[in-house]
C-alpha cells in the first residue's frame, strides 16, 4: 500500500528537483557577479601570458628601435612606452607576469600540500604536537612579514649545502621555496581549524565505529570534507606569493635571473623611480595590472568562501 | 467561557526563497485562555514554530505575514515596531529548544535576568537583580545567589532551561510560548523542567502554548491539543478526547505510530510530509491517508465541529473511531 | 583570570629567550657580521677585531656567543656600530618614536573608521551599502600599501606642484629638510600621506573584519532571544551584537599593533621617513650586528607582548574561555 502512495499523481505532482551540494555551491559562486567576471578577466590573462612568444611584440630584452629609445612614452610601435634602455613595457610585462604567476602558483601549490598534511595530522591528533605547531605558526605569523622575509632569504641563501638544492638566492626556484616556507604555515592553520571542527561530527564517529584507521578517515573523510577552505587558502596564497615576490623585487631582491628577464615585481619596484622622473606609463602599467590580477584573484577567492562555507550549507 | 489570551485568525507566512514563495502556514486559526495549558503538536515543517514566531514578530524580514493574531487586546499582525517592543517580554514571552545557544554566553545570567525585568519595569539594577536571584529560586536553582553571578555555559541543560524560564517569566507575561523546551533534554530532565513549567503556571496565572511533537509530553501537562499538519490546524480537541476519539486521520496515524508495550512491529504513517513550496491540492495530508478520496483534493478542508473536537477532515463523520 | 595571565606570561618568558636565540642564528648566518666588519673597516686590526666579537658575542660556539651578547645586552653595555662606531640607542630611539607615532596615528583612525564601516555594512547584508562597502574594502586590500603609497606620492608630490605650483602634503620625511626643533603642525603636514596609506590598509581589513564577526553574531540564537525580550534595537544591537562580535576582532587587533613597529618598512622606505623601517633596511644592508639585535629585540619582545595582551584580552572578553 504504501509503494502505491509514494507514487500516486498527488505525490509526484508535489516533488520538486534534487540539487546536489556541489550545484548549490556552484549556483552560489556565480550569484557573486564580481567573481564570475574576475574568472574572465584572470583567464584572459593567463591565456594572454601562456601564449606569450606569440603575444608579446619583442622579446624582453629588446629594444623596440634604434636609439634614441629610452623613456619613450605609449605610441605606435610601444603600446604602453619603452623603459630606461629602450624595451617595450608591454612585451616585458607579458613575460613579467609569466613569471610571477608561476612563481605564485606553485609556491601556493607547495603551501597547500604541505599545510594540509601538517593541519590534518595537528587537527586530527590533538594533543602535543598540535600544540608546538600552533605555537610556532602563531609567532612565525605575528611577526612583521618583510622582516622575517629577508632574514629568511639571507640565511636560507648563505646556507651553502641547501643552494644546490632550493637554487641561487636570485633564482626563481629560490623564490617559490622562500614562499612555500612562510605560505604552508597560514594553510595548516586553516586545515586544522576544519578538521577540529568536523571532528566532533557524527559521520566520523560513525566511521571510526566501523572500525576505519586514522589515516583513511583523515584521507577520505576529513580532507574531502575540507576542499571549500583547502582551495580558499590556495587562491589566497597565490596573491599573497605575487604580492610577496613584487615586495622582494621592490627592494632589488627579486628574481634575476639574467639576460633581461623580469618579474612583475621588478616591472613594479622600478615604478618608485618612475614617479619623480614623470614616466607615469612606468608606474602606471605595472601597478595597475598587479592591482588587477590581485584583485581578481581575491575576488574569487572570496566568492569561493562563500560559496563552499559550511554555515550556508544547513540551511535551517 | 473563561477570557481569551491569543486570537488567531486565518494566519498566512509565506518566505520569499530563491526557489519561490514558500508558504509555511496556510491559515491557521487557534485560541487560548487565560491560564489554560495548550498543545502545538506536529511534525517539522508543519509550521507550528513559524506560527508563533510570526506572532511574537520574530521572522526575518523575508517573511510576509497575513492575517490576523490578537493577544490581550492588540493586534500583533503589522503592528509597529514600537508596539511589539512592548508587548515582547511583557505580555507574551517565548523560550527556545536550545538553551545554551538562547543564552549570551558573555552575559551573567542574573544580568541577563535583570535585562528583561528592566526593559519592562522601572527598577533600580540592584533590585532587579534581586528580583532575578528571586526568580532563580521559583524555577528551583539551588543556591540562586551564587549562580546568578555565573555565565551560561557553567550550567547544565536541564539548569539551563530553567534560567531561561525564570528570564521569560520575569514579568509575568500573559502567554509563554514554549518552542520544543525538553527536546534537547534528557528524559528525566524533561519531567523536571515540566513541572517547572507548570509550578510557573500556577504561580503566575500565565497561559502556556507548548509547541512539541512528542505526544508523551503532551499527555502529562496540556488541557487543550491542536493537531498542525503542512502549515494548518487539522484537529483541535481537549487532551482526552485527542487520545481516546481522535477525529482526523493524521492524529490517529500518529497515535497509532507510537510505540506502545506488547506491540512489535512499529507503525509508521505511509508517505513522506508534504514539500512546502509545492504542497498537495485540497487537503494536504490526503497523499498519505488510507481514507483519501477524489473529493478530498477538491478544496482545503475547514475545521469542523465533530462532537467535542473540530476536525478538517471531510470524512470525519462516516469514519469509524478507534481506541 | 589572574592565574591565567601568569601562567601565560611564564611561557612568554622563555619565548622570548628562544626566539632571539633563533634571531641572533638567522642574523649570525644570514649577515655574516663578521665579514661586514671587515667589509666596512678595512684597516681594521686583528685585535680590534677580536674586539668586536667579544663585545657581540660571536663566538665560534653559537650558545655560548648568544649568553656573552645576552649579558652585555642585558646589562645595557651595548656594542657600537660597525660604522663610525656610533652609540646604537639614540638612533634606535629617535626611529622607534617616529614609527611609534605613524603607527598609532594609523591604527588608531584605521581601525575606529574600518569597525564602523563593518558595522555600517553588516546592518544592512546584501543591501547596497553592503556591498559598496565590502567591494571598496577588497580593492583596499587587493591594492598592496607601496602601489597606493607611490600613486599618491605621484599625486601629491609631481602632479600637485605641477598644476598648482606648491605642494599640499610633502611625501618625504618627518620635517622639511634641515628643520630643527618641535612642530606640531609641520609633523602633521609630513605625517597626513604616509598615515593615509597604512591607514586604507587597515580600514579595508578592519572592515571586513567587523562586518563578517557580527554577520555571524546577529544570525546567533541569543540575538533572537534577545529580541524576544522587547529591548530596543540599538541595546540589542549594543550590547549583545557588538559585544559578541568584537571579541575576534579585538584579539587580531591586538596581534596586529604588536606587529605594526617592524610592519611599516616600505611605506617609510618610499615616504622616506626616518623610522623603524628605514633603520632596519639601512643596518640589515650593511650586516651591522650591533645595530641590528636591539631593533629585533625591540620586534620580538612586542611581538610577545601584544600576543599576551591578545590572549588576554580575549579571555577577558570571553568568559568561556577562562575556565581552561
């Protein structure tokens, strides 16, 4: 009898479609307008920078025309002017962002496994390891970013064995460790604050009464459970790499790796000399398109928050 | 007929959801008396909480309210902000399932205490947190002096509800709405916090409606039972004749749900509860009753006078009645 | 309460020693104070040399260089700088007064407008001052303080003169050049730019701080509850919301100002105001060690400090807390 109730016209007439969790999350990301055009705009530029042999106008160490060339401004065959011996802005900005976004990507990638290890195991376990990790990670974190940053770099740099390791102090690779190191930190504090918060849930219970190990609840329930923070952190810790590689560049410390090659953050940190001088199109470009992809990034990383934060999910 | 406390009439809450509007209560009407202990029994999502939250003006602003609800006297359905201000706390309070999140974790409760009698009253701060120490005692705090200058999350649960009692009766309100108090209790506390309801009761002359759906509270305490099914009334009835002759099949179907000793095999009610946004035509429980027939789609039942009860259900005369 | 705040300052004491034991490595590794005496004293003798490492504490042996510095520390007999063999406290003190009063001045108006914002914005969620308000605070934060700090500068300093001849707020230093003795007004003027710069920083983060603290506080049990009691709405507002929600936020605070000493290097570095920032830039160039550890004992012990005012002030706010 009940069979035919379930199924009678009344019933089927009331029903209204499932949504899945990850549709809900998907529909609340896209209600944040900003974030939906920050996608476009980011994924232009990425495409704009991975094609870049074929974006860029000239190479990035080359001068757009015979001397004299410097300090030229915006005009036909410089779009956005020439710097102080005469290469285009714009080429070397394309090549400039290239290797930022690398440099933040996977610096941020780096961070991310290594904090959801350490913030898993420190959240799941409890106790006095998680203790010692929140002591450290709290003093690393209070104290003031550029100072630790430098002193981090001097001496990771004046440790002879590890150069053949992590890279020269100039290098990219050198960079990417140096962030990886500050970013994995912020991470694991975020993973364990989920986990400490799942723990106490019911389906974890349950999962330890069926008699599943530690290591394959943390695997396949904790971490799952934990993506909408996990990927947060991701998009945040690739804005706080680029702005932390501009800063470094800022004060002569960033990427150089040779024949010319620049980083947004060197494009940036050579706007300071531009502002007396009046070369604003020097100040202007970099600062805007740092401005821009910071921005972007944010600005989906915060709908991503919104969208995958578990006060909205239970809907009372 | 002894005074009236609560008039409700043909109450309508709708919420504005991004899915649509989502009708909670489909016109409920309900009265209770001065004094008299009433029951709100139904499943969640029959809309017996929204009832009263919209009574007491309590609902998000994306919820419209039609109708109309008079208590003592003044109509609650679009009154003004200042209106309801004072009527809250004073003429109807209303305590909560969850006392540990109903309280303010970083408030003394003997101030929070001291809160609700000031609001209303003019009293100095040390008389009113005497009065609070007071209070404290009639809900039976052992040593009230001391724990009124303790935070909330030094009590437990059943200690818990009962400060929050002595907060919704600082004033002696006419109407106490009561939203599922032993829910989150354990059994043995749940008795307790009953009795305390009703000491209350008989101490201030307040009327109590006891929203819940355990029918076994329901049996200890209440004098008058109204049955909430998908956002209406479908069954009101003096507590006996609700257990001995119910009238609508929904309160049989629960009755008959309910565990009873000797009895093996449990009997659920077939179906699930009605989806809100898109609920049945015509009356809504018809998709899980064994008695539906065309005509019980036809338009939504009215309560009807059906002996001692009034039911709103069609066939309510031709059914035969169960023990 | 009392037992807690000794029991948190008896871990902060050893911390303290730690950590500038890992300065004083990092430091010994990273700048080779060594070599940069050499660097800067060339002729310098053998003996004098020797001088110099007994007087910091640089001995082969990292512990027992740290217990030699420590003491002559400890006991104000602090070693001179590696140039000119300048005394290290008056300039130390004069830059920490400096970044003490931009840092203040900033925090102070940065966090009163950006809570008020907050608050101004979680009112009224998802309405339209909501979101001026959270989209203007993202820009604030998505714009790092050097790119705003030198777009101002660009404003106020090249195109200001250029269109109206003098210039409204100077971009450099903390008086005019060649300046002596006490202005207030003049301090002001220097101060306005490098104090608007920090300060956007802080209003955006304080912003969504606030608002994002008290969204979660008003949609809390208690808020209803408090309703239900038929209090007015600004003492709902008051005293349940706001107290509930300033609780996180005062406790970042706190870990925030602890920070702010070392935390303004590049706006004081572009501004060129002769602070905290610009000592430790100048010193950390030229490895001069003796100028170096007083300024990051300076950092470490208000990093301490602040952390222990943090916790204790979120004890103080949150009685649950207490009872640990």
């Amino acid at each position: 009898m009940s069979n035919e109730l379930v199924n009678s016209p009344a019933v089927r007439e009331t029903a209204v479609p499932v949504v899945s969790p990850r549709r809900m999350a998907f529909n609340r990301f896209v209600s944040h307008k900003a974030a939906v055009v920050s996608v476009f705009v980011l994924a232009i530029l990425v495409v704009f920078v991975a094609l870049s042999p074929l974006t860029a106008r000239y190479g990035v160490n080359q001068s757009v025309q015979a001397p004299p060339n410097s300090f030229l401004p915006p005009r036909a065959n410089a779009w956005l002017g020439t710097d102080d011996i005469g290469r285009d802005l714009y080429s070397r900005l394309i090549y400039g962002v290239r290797v930022s976004l690398i440099i933040g990507l996977f610096s941020a990638i780096i961070s991310v496994l290594i904090g959801c290890v350490v913030g898993a195991v420190a959240g799941f376990r409890g106790g006095r390891f998680d203790d010692v990790v929140m002591r450290v990670t709290d003093l690393f974190l209070a104290f003031p970013f550029l100072v630790t940053l430098l002193v981090m770099r001097n001496m990771l740099g004046a440790i002879s064995w590890l150069t053949p390791i992590i890279g020269k102090v100039s290098s990219v690779r050198f960079i990417i460790v140096l962030f990886s190191i500050f970013g994995w930190m912020g991470v694991a504090r975020i993973v364990r604050g989920q986990v400490l918060a799942l723990k106490e849930r019911e389906f974890i219970e349950a999962a330890r009464a069926v008699g599943a190990t530690r290591r394959y609840i943390v695997r396949r329930h904790l971490l799952p459970n934990s993506i909408g923070p996990i990927m947060v952190a991701l998009t945040f810790s690739v804005v706080s790499a680029i702005i932390g590689e501009s800063t470094l560049a800022f004060f002569g410390y960033g990427p150089q790796a040779g024949d010319g090659a620049t980083s947004l953050g060197i494009l940036v940190g050579q706007a300071k000399g531009a502002v007396n001088t009046g070369f604003w199109w020097l100040a202007l470009f970099p600062c805007l398109t740092l401005v821009t992809i910071a921005l972007t990034i944010n600005f989906i990383g915060d709908a991503l928050r919104d969208a995958t934060d578990p006060r909205m999910q239970k809907d009372g | 007929m002894s005074t009236s406390v609560l008039q409700v009439r043909d109450l309508k809450v709708t919420f504005a959801t991004p899915l649509g509007p989502l009708v909670a209560v489909r016109g409920v009407d309900l009265d209770v008396s001065a004094g008299e202990m009433t029951a709100v029994v139904g499943e969640s999502g029959s809309g017996k909480s929204v009832s009263f939250l919209a009574a007491m003006g309590l609902l998000p602003k994306s919820a419209t309210i039609e109708g109309s609800v008079v208590l003592d006297g003044h109509q609650l359905v679009g009154a003004s902000p200042k209106l309801m201000r004072s009527v809250r706390g004073r003429l109807m309070s209303m305590i909560f399932q969850d006392p540990l999140s109903a309280l303010n974790p970083v408030h003394r409760i003997g101030a929070q205490i001291a809160e609700m009698l000031r609001a209303h009253q003019t009293m100095s701060e040390r008389a009113a947190r005497a009065r609070a120490v007071e209070l404290l005692e009639i809900v039976g705090i052992p040593q009230p002096g001391d724990r009124a200058l303790q935070y909330p999350h030094e009590f437990s649960g059943g200690m818990r509800q009962r400060v929050v009692i002595a907060m919704a009766i600082a004033n002696s309100p006419k109407l106490l709405i009561a939203d599922e108090p032993t829910t989150a209790l354990d059994v043995t506390v749940q008795a307790q916090i009953l009795e305390v309801i009703q000491k209350v009761q008989a101490q201030f002359g307040t009327a109590v409606v006891l929203i819940t759906h355990d029918l076994g509270v329901v049996a200890r305490v209440c004098e008058r039972v109204n049955v909430m099914y998908a956002g209406r009334v479908v069954e009101r009835a003096a507590i006996h004749d609700i257990f001995d002759a119910p009238t609508h099949p929904y309160t049989r179907g629960l009755l008959a749900s309910l565990p009873q000793a000797g009895v093996e095999r449990l009997v659920p009610i077939a179906g699930f509860p009605p989806n809100m946004l898109r609920p049945p035509s015509g009356c809504a429980f018809r998709t899980r009753c064994a008695h539906a027939i065309d005509a019980c789609g036809a338009g939504v039942p009215e309560l009807r006078p059906q002996g001692e009860s009034m039911t709103a259900c069609i066939r309510s005369g031709e059914l035969t009645v169960s023990a | 309460m009392l037992r807690f705040v000794i029991r948190r300052l008896a871990w902060a004491v050893p911390t303290l020693f730690l950590v500038t034991f890992l300065v004083y490595i990092a430091l010994r590794i990273g700048t080779n104070p060594v070599e940069s005496y050499k660097r800067i004293n060339p002729r310098a003798t053998p003996a004098k040399i020797q001088q110099y490492i007994d007087k910091n504490g640089l001995d082969p042996n990292y512990v027992r260089g740290y217990f030699r510095w420590l003491v002559n520390f400890v006991t104000l007999d602090w070693p001179r700088s590696i140039k000119g063999s300048r005394e290290v406290w008056p300039q130390l003190k004069d830059a920490l007064a400096n970044t003490l009063r931009l840092g203040a001045a900033a925090s102070v108006v940065g966090i009163f407008f950006g809570l008020m914002l907050g608050v101004y914005a979680a009112l009224r969620p998802g309405g339209r001052r909501d979101v001026g308000v959270n989209t203007a605070a993202f820009v604030g934060i998505s714009i790092p303080p050097y790119v705003s700090a030198i777009l101002l500068q660009l404003l106020f300093a090249v195109y200001w003169s250029r269109w109206f001849g003098s210039t409204l707020f100077p971009t450099s230093g903390v008086y005019p050049p060649g300046h002596t003795g006490f202005n207030l007004l003049l301090m002001l003027k220097h101060m306005v730019l490098p104090v608007t710069v920090v300060a956007i920083q802080i209003i955006a983060v304080y912003a969504r701080y606030m608002r994002s603290s008290l969204l979660d506080v008003l949609s809390s049990e208690y808020m209803r509850t408090a309703r239900s009691k038929g209090i007015s709405e600004r003492r709902v507002l008051f005293k349940h919301g706001l107290r509930n929600a300033l609780i996180p936020v005062v406790t970042i605070a706190a870990l925030d100002v602890g920070s702010i000493v070392g935390g303004l290097i590049i706006t004081e570095n572009i501004f060129s105001y002769p602070g905290m920032g610009k000592y430790f830039l100048s010193s950390f160039g030229e490895g001069d060690f003796p100028l170096l550890m007083p300024w990051m004992v300076i950092i470490v012990a208000s990093v301490l400090l602040f952390n222990l005012l943090a916790d204790v002030s979120y004890a103080w706010l949150d009685p649950r807390i207490r009872l640990e």
